[in-house]
C-alpha cells in the first residue's frame, strides 16, 4: 500500500522536474536566440558601414577623377590654342615677307 501512496508523488516530482528542465530548455533557447540576433544585428550595421565607406571612397574618386579629366581637358584646349595660334603667326610672317 505503501507504493501505492509513493507512486503519485514520484509522478508529480516527475512532472515537476520535467516542468523545471523545460523551462530552462526555453530559457536557454531565448538566450541563445537573443545573442544570434544580437551578432546578426552587429554583422548587418558593420556590413552597412562598410558599404557607406566603399561608396564614400568611390564618389570620392570620381569627384577626384573628374577634376583631373577637366584638368588634362583643359590643358589639351590651352596646347591646341597655343599651336593655332602659332600657325596664324606663321601665316602672317609669310604673307609680310615678299617671296624670294
């Protein structure tokens, strides 16, 4: 009669033990989930960091790059007009000059 007194509360211990070990399973599932979150989050704002300093660099670059385009542009309009202008001179010089 005895076991039969003993069995519902080795039962109930059971059940409370399971009920123990599943809540700290959850716990344990929140914690490790909260941490997972927190480093994805971490990865994503270090990934769109990266990407504003890549875009950052590059307009860079090209605002770089156009500048020396106008610049080699410019000094290639400076020579053309200074070799017309010398051509004009010669022209000039040779119609002053009677022919020989």
């Amino acid at each position: 009669m005895r076991d039969q007194e003993e069995q519902p509360q080795k039962e109930t211990k059971q059940s409370g033990k399971r009920a123990a070990e599943e809540a700290e399973r959850i716990a344990k599932e929140q914690v490790r989930k909260k941490a997972y979150l927190a480093r994805e989050e971490a990865i994503e704002k270090a990934s769109k960091a990266k990407k504003t300093k890549r875009t950052e660099k590059r307009v860079a670059e090209e605002i770089g790059q156009s500048a020396k385009d106008q610049a080699r542009r410019d000094a290639y309009l400076v020579k053309e007009r200074g070799i017309a202008e010398a051509q004009e001179a010669r022209k000039i010089k040779a119609k002053k000059q009677p022919p020989q």
